[in-house]
C-alpha cells in the first residue's frame, strides 16, 4: 500500500522546504557529491550493499543541492531541499537505530 501511495505523491509537483544543516554534515554531503564513483551496479549485490548505494546517492544529490543553493551562515548552512530527500534522510536516520 505504501509503494502505492508512493507512486501518487511522485506524480505531485511539491515544493522544496528550507532546512538548516550543521557544517560538518553539509561537507560531508558536497564531498559525497564531488567524489568520483563508478555509476555500474555490481551483478550482484545484497540488499544492504544497495541501500548503502542508494543512501550514498541521495546523500550526494543534498551535496548538490547546498552547492547549487545553500546559504552560508557561521557553523550552518540553509538550503532548499526536495522533500524526498529530506524524507529518505529519515528513513535512513531510522536505520541509524538498527
């Protein structure tokens, strides 16, 4: 049903929110963005090699996203983020807890 729901909500156009970042995690993200990386998947992987892909991927499309538009301000940044990225942030916070 999720997938389903998922499926509805891809098809909206929503609008990016604003988010405050730490400074350290919004380097780490531009680093993830900057570093070069091979695009092929591997013929096989587990699932958790390819949640690990994917987080990397998004955590790099958020590097994107504060050098394309973040704002700079002491030991933050503020940057519009899609809110998909901001949601598989969450869900990859909750695997934090596993």
């Amino acid at each position: 049903m999720l997938g389903q729901v998922g499926i509805v909500l891809a098809g909206i156009d929503l609008p990016k929110l604003q988010v405050q970042l730490p400074r350290l995690l919004a380097e780490k993200a531009i680093a993830a963005w900057e570093r070069e990386v091979d695009e092929s998947a591997p013929e096989k992987e587990t699932c958790e090699e390819r949640l690990r892909r994917h987080q990397s991927g998004m955590l790099a499309l958020i590097g994107l996203s504060i050098i394309e538009g973040g704002h700079w301000q002491g030991d933050v940044v503020k940057v519009d983020l899609d809110p998909v990225l901001i949601g598989l942030a969450v869900d990859a916070a909750d695997d934090l807890s596993s």
